[in-house]
C-alpha cells in the first residue's frame, strides 16, 4: 500500500479549513500551513482512509505522528 499525506481539509466549495482557521486566531503564517517554521499536527498512515476510514483506528497503519511540528512517534 502508497502511505497518503493528507495534509488539509477542504470544504466542497475548495475553501481551506486550516488556512481560515489561522485567519480567525491571528496566526497566519505560524499555523494552517505546512512549512518550515510552522507548527504542524499531522498523522501518516499506510493506506487510503479515504477509501478505508479503519486505518485510522489501528495504529499499525500509523507511519509518522507529528505534534506542535515535532516528530513524536515514526522514524
């Protein structure tokens, strides 16, 4: 299985989740984003949870767990 990065969330109308989010709290530029210098929650997991939402509540599918922009748990 190819690991899948989701990396935002978007509404059908196209507009980004996370980059209004950082609008709204006054953190442009700090969250909302991935980039250098951002603070980042994000989870890798081998397989599509698109196409199978269980690899999402079975951490062996879990390849990377990042927290704040630190790398908590993969290698």
């Amino acid at each position: 299985m190819a690991t899948h990065l989701y990396k935002r969330m978007v509404y059908k109308d196209g507009s980004e989740v996370a980059r209004l989010m950082a609008e709204l709290l006054n953190l442009t530029g700090e969250i909302g984003t991935l980039a250098v210098g951002t603070h980042a929650d994000l989870l890798v997991v081998d397989g599509d949870p698109l196409a199978d939402l269980g690899v999402l509540a079975e951490p062996k599918h879990f390849r990377h767990i990042i927290q704040g922009g630190a790398v908590v748990s993969g290698t």
